[in-house]
C-alpha cells in the first residue's frame, strides 16, 4: 500500500507535470533535481527521513542561535536544504563568519497538524539539522535556487534594504535529529534525508 | 497616556481582585509575588522590557536545542522565568546536567500577532534568554509554583509516565537579547526583565 508520503509525492508529479517552468529557473538550463513535494499530510512515524523532509518542506522558519526564516525550495519543490538571507547587521550572520558550526531546529507545532497534543509530546515532530552555516556566492546557479526558493515563500525579503547588505547562506547538514514518535530519536543520515525524493522518484519509476 | 502594557497590568489587578485563589496555590501560604499579565495586546517597542515579559508569557513552547514546552506562571500570572518539565530520556536534559549553560528562544511569529509581517522582520519580535538550566529540588515551594505554571498551560503533563522520571529545570537568566523593531537588539538587564512587574505594580500604587 502506497503511505501518505508516496501518495504526495506521485500526486506532485501529476501536477508538475501541467505546470510552466518557474520564471526565476526559466532563464537557465534546467537540471532536473529530485524533488519532494510534501504538500499533502503528515508520513507514518514509521517513515523518519520522509518525516524530516516534510517538517523542513512545510515550515518557513525555525531557530538558528536566533529566530530566522528560511526555504528549502519554491512552494511545492524542496530540496531539504535550508537556505536563509541574512544581515551581518544581525548577530546570526556575524557569528556565521567567525564559526560556521550550528544548529537549526524546526517544530511540528506551528504548523497546526500536532492539534491538541502538547508541542514536547514525542508525536509532535521535532527536527534539529546540525552543521555549518555556508555563505553562498551570489554569482552562483544555487543562488538563483536560493532566492528563487526564499523569495516565494518571503515574497517581503525582495524589499528588504539593499544597504543592509543580505547575503544567502545554507546549512551543510551533517547530522539529523528527529523526534516524531515514542522511543527517542530516529537515525536518519544525511545522505538518506536529501537523497529522500531521489529514492521516491526511483521508486516511482520502477 | 497609559501605554497597553501598563493598562494590561491594571485589567490584570481588576481581574485578580474578583477571582478566588488558585487550588495548587491556596494550600500554602501565598507570597504576594510582583506579577505581570499580559494578556492584552502587544506593547509598545519603546518598552523593551515589557516586550520581552509579553513573548515569555504568551507563547508555551520554545528552541532550548531542541523544542520544549515551558511555562513562566499560570495562565494570568507571568513570572519571566521558564520552568520546563524535562526528562533524562531526552538529550536536552542530559546535556543539561552535564553543562548547565544553554539559550532558550522564543519567537512571536506563532502567537499570529506579526500578521503578514515576515517572521524574519525585526518588528516580529524574537526573544532569547541565555543563562544556566537547573534542576529544582522537587520538595520546594518553587517546585509547587513551577507545577502550577506547567500542568495549567500543559494539562497533558500531569499524565506524562512515572518511569519516565520528568523533573523540573528553570532558566536563571544571566542574559537577554531582544529584538522587537528596527536599530538592533534591546538591552534588557535581567533585573529590568524580572522585575519588571514589581516596578509596573510601584507605578499603578503611585
């Protein structure tokens, strides 16, 4: 039986399938990436690295060292990379470029699907990605992946001053912790968490 | 001219005069403790401090590296001080008791009072408290506060299993890093945050 993740990630590629090409990618060759498209519930808890996908797919912001917004992809296409657009103006970025190392947790909570259970329940997902917090080159293809991706999610960012000089960063993951069920953290490795959508489209092909 | 804040407390003195006393307190002596409720509105951002007290007592979970759920009084009856219901089954309270140091934030992006406003905005308010998480003795008076605080705002607490030995931490704030408008971080001293009930109840007795 297909679960609630395979279904939602063959019923993206049913809609991909009749949509035009974003404008922010349309101006540069089109490499086909693996997607997940997490729009549709939450996966069993039997499903970690599908569970971390969705948290990171679903919610536009989270905690690293302070409250940041972020986007893993444009709405419907997500990468599980967290990318962020950060001030130096702001101590988070400042301590970025002294020591790359941190962490970025993200709740289940406010995105309402925990409904009356308590946001420390182990069934209301929580997830920390840990690793280094990388400056991206502005001239880069994955800089236009990055403001592509936070922009529609932030549509405000495109009008934050330019004499604040935002600049992208992403999260190198290096280590997964989730918790979305009784019995402590699931084991999740990076590769398997980015590498999600990879395993479903093979999967869906096959 | 009352600013929302300072009319937030009056309501509160009205409330509190015509309500009977609480059951988890009435069965020991009741220490007349400076309180702050802030259940009105937002205050002002020419009041740093009052901010900060807002956030802490409205929100009930917050990023402590990883997500928990705290309380800072019962409904009505902020303290400023997180207590959070922990066990050793979680890293973060292992981690605890092996350093104590540790931050603890909160964003005001959840309580949906930022609108439309990017949780990213420096007018959507984040606050982080940093300081020493410690275990408090389960036979103090402080121990039946903080129970108080938790299980009225996490009702599900009082139900959490017995072998899985949660205990009670607070935050001793040693430091506090507001942002609630443009121009950078507020300086807020512990004091000022703590207390700042006290000087809102010397003013109203004014």
């Amino acid at each position: 039986m297909l679960s609630p993740a395979h279904l939602a990630v063959v019923a993206a590629a049913l809609l991909l399938a009749v949509r035009p090409p974003l404008p922010a990618l349309a101006a540069r060759p089109i490499v086909v990436v693996p997607i997940v498209v997490a729009a549709a519930g939450k996966p069993a808890p039997t499903e970690a690295a599908a569970t971390a996908r969705w948290l990171a797919a679903q919610n536009t912001w989270g905690v690293l060292s302070n409250v940041v917004s972020y986007s893993d992809g444009v709405p419907g296409e997500s990468h599980g990379i967290p990318y962020f657009y950060l001030t130096t103006l702001d101590p988070t970025a400042r301590d970025a470029l002294e020591d790359e190392r941190t962490s970025f947790t993200l709740s289940e909570f406010p995105l309402g699907t925990c409904g009356k259970i308590d946001p420390e329940n182990p069934t209301c997902a929580k997830l920390t990605l840990t690793g280094k917090l990388k400056l991206i080159d502005p001239q880069s293809s994955e800089a236009d992946l990055a403001k592509a991706a936070l922009f529609t999610k932030h549509p405000e960012m495109k009008g934050w001053p330019k004499n604040h000089h935002f600049q992208i960063f992403k999260l190198e993951i290096e280590n997964i912790f989730l918790i979305d069920w009784f019995g402590g953290p699931k084991p999740i490795s990076p590769t398997e968490y980015l590498e999600y959508g990879k395993n479903q489209a093979l999967l869906k092909s096959s």
